[in-house]
C-alpha cells in the first residue's frame, strides 16, 4: 500500500494517474505532509 500525501488541487489528478497504473494506495489529500 502506498501512502501518498498531496495537495488538495493535485489529488484529483494524481487519483487518475495511479488508477491508470492501477496501483493499491491510500489517498490523503493534505496541504502539509504530516510526520506520524
């Protein structure tokens, strides 16, 4: 699984672009990336 954090404008594309590549991943849409 491939936690990705991203700018709120970028997610929709970057949503499109691992469902092409049909990847398993976890979207955050984020302003910041958090460190957990």
């Amino acid at each position: 699984v491939v936690l990705l954090t991203r700018p709120l404008a970028q997610s929709i594309n970057l949503q499109s672009l691992l469902d092409e590549a049909s990847l398993e991943y976890v979207l955050f849409p984020a302003i910041e990336i958090n460190k957990v």
